[in-house]
C-alpha cells in the first residue's frame, strides 16, 4: 500500500490536473493549515465507499439480497401467514 499523500489547498488548486491523475492510483489528503480538510479519491474508490455506505444495516442485507437473486436467477420469496394468538388464564400453581 503506498503513503497517502497530502498536500496544501494552494497547492491542489494549482496543479489540479496533476492531484486528479494521482487520486486514481491513491487518495489525495487536501490540508488547510496542517489540518486534512479533504480527500480526493478516484471514481471507483467513491462508487465502493457510496456504495458500502448505501448499504449498510438490514436494508442493506436485504437490497444485496435481492441482488444476489437477479444474479442468480431466483430465490425463493415466503409469505408468511401472519399467527393468530390466543392468551390463556396464567396457571399460578392453583388448583
């Protein structure tokens, strides 16, 4: 894995051709006075970070789900009948 490399905003803005051509082979930090203000990052690393953050949580693990059987032609969909319950009288050791 190579160094990230950071570089001031003066900088970025003057050589932005150059900043874009090196972000495809790794991020690029921007700092504002020492401080990362930024990254840039090549176009494939922002569609995985969109993506992975688009899916997070159950959501998610359902929308990859669905993906998974478009890929693979099916899957198998339940429905499930929803229970009908009937509480009973608690039996507290009384008889």
């Amino acid at each position: 894995m190579s160094k990230t490399v950071r570089i001031g905003v003066a900088r970025a803005k003057a050589t932005l051709s150059s900043v874009l051509r090196s972000a495809e082979k790794q991020p690029v930090v921007i700092q504002s006075r020492g401080r990362d203000i930024g990254a840039v990052v090549s176009m494939d690393d922002y569609l995985l970070l969109k993506d992975a953050t688009a899916k997070a949580g159950g959501a998610g693990f359902l929308a990859r789900v669905a993906e998974l059987k478009k890929q693979h032609g099916g899957g198998v969909d339940l429905e499930v009948p929803p229970m009908k319950l009937t509480p009973e009288r608690p039996d507290f050791g009384r008889r």
